[in-house]
C-alpha cells in the first residue's frame, strides 16, 4: 500500500534531493498533497492541451511538437505572481544546439490557462522547494506547455536536441496527460555521466525536478501503441531562474 505524503515531508524531500544530488521525482499523489490540486482540477487544466499551436521551429523538419508559452516574475516575500509582457522564447546556442540562438515566437498562454486555479498553486509550490534549496527569493519562470504527437509516421521527439540543459536554475517537467503513445522515459544525469533518476511519468501531477545547474536532462522518442491511431504526451515544462 502507496501512504501519501504530508505536504511538509513532500516538500522536505524535494529540497532534501535537489540540494544533495541534483534531482527529484515527486509522485503525482504527492504532489496533489503539496498542491491542493484535485483529480478534477488536473483534469480541467488538461483542457489547455487541446489549443496548443504547432511548433513551426523544428529544426529537424518535425511535424509533432505544440506548445504555447510566457513568462512570469514571483516575489516570495509578498507572493506576488506577475505575468510578464509576452515576448520571444530563446536560448542561446551553447545551451540548445539545434533551436538555441533565435528568437522563437509562440502564440501567448490563453487566459484560462493562467487564471485558472492550477498554475499558481504549482508555481507558488514549485518555489518553495527552490527557494528552500538556494535562498533564492525572487525568480523568473518560463512556463511552456507541451503536446508531442506520435503517429505510424513519424515518432515523435519530446528532447530533440538530447541530453542538455536548458539555461535556468531549476527545471521541471510535470505530467498532464498521455495517450496511445509508449516510450517517453525520462532521464537525468550528472555533469559526468551519472545517472541521477529515469522514469516514465504517466499520471497527471507527477513531476521531474532538477538543478540545471549541475544536471542534464533527456527524453526518450513516443511512438503510438497502435499505429492506427496517433498518440501525444503533454507536459507543462517550468523553468525557475534566480533573480
């Protein structure tokens, strides 16, 4: 029997493995006890996945990523959560090989997505266990929900650029949803090679933690389980930098 965790002893794990190796898997039970978020409130907020707009920046011609985008500014002194001007995605080249150097123009997160009731209790949850890590106590948060399709013709690639990093503090990929897809495993691994944690996340809420500091990061291809049918996996990928 799987004993759901406090909100305190989530919380003091997360921080506990972040600040020693790196990286955290918080199972999705578990991080709806940190949240508050319910299992119909998971299911509402998975509606967004649904408007996303393809992705026209694939440098390998691929067909199978959408996503949004936006940035945010949180102050953990007076729980302001600020949505910034919209603007471009971009890394620079020595971070992301294939996208990095160009600004990227994606269609702006709706309006549902952000006043709804998930996004601030995940933000505001998130930052708590990095600030809890680093003492940081203002941040910058990329926020990029993400549907990778797979169909029989083409597989779909959720790390195209493979095992990186992404330019921030600490990033997260938390699951929303997936469907007829198999594959999708997750791995990070210290700056030397090592293995830090691999998992294939499946339930809506759990989530991936890591420092980019000191970390990289990959997943693998999803191909449909049956091919008759295409299949996505949707994730909100978050990424946190100190201010």
């Amino acid at each position: 029997m799987i004993t759901v965790q406090s909100a305190g002893d989530v919380a003091f794990a997360a921080t506990k493995d972040l600040s020693e190796s790196g990286a955290h898997l918080v199972r999705h039970d578990d991080f709806s006890s940190l949240t508050g978020i319910s299992h119909d409130d998971w299911a509402r907020f998975s509606e967004n996945w649904e408007v996303l707009q393809r992705d026209p920046y694939m440098a390998d011609g691929g067909t199978y990523r959408y996503r949004r985008y936006g940035q945010f500014e949180l102050d953990m002194e007076s729980g302001d959560l600020t949505q910034l001007p919209h603007g471009p995605y971009r890394q620079e080249a020595d971070v992301n090989k294939l996208h990095g150097g160009v600004d990227r123009f994606y269609e702006p997160l709706t309006e549902r997505f952000v006043s709804g009731p998930v996004l601030r209790r995940v933000l505001m949850s998130l930052a708590e266990i990095f600030s809890g890590v680093d003492g940081t106590r203002k941040w910058n948060i990329k926020v990029t929900p993400v549907r990778t399709v797979a169909t029989k013709d083409q597989a779909g690639e959720p790390t195209p650029e493979g095992r990186h990093k992404d330019g921030a503090t600490f990033i997260t990929s938390l699951m929303i949803g997936r469907s007829n897809v198999t594959g999708g495993e997750s791995t990070v691994y210290t700056e030397d090679g090592e293995l830090l944690v691999t998992t294939t996340l499946s339930e809506p809420g759990e989530i991936l933690l890591g420092d980019d500091r000191r970390t990289l990061h990959a997943v693998t291809a999803v191909r449909p389980e049956d091919d008759g049918e295409p299949g996505y996996r949707d994730v909100l990928i978050m990424a946190f930098t100190s201010l």
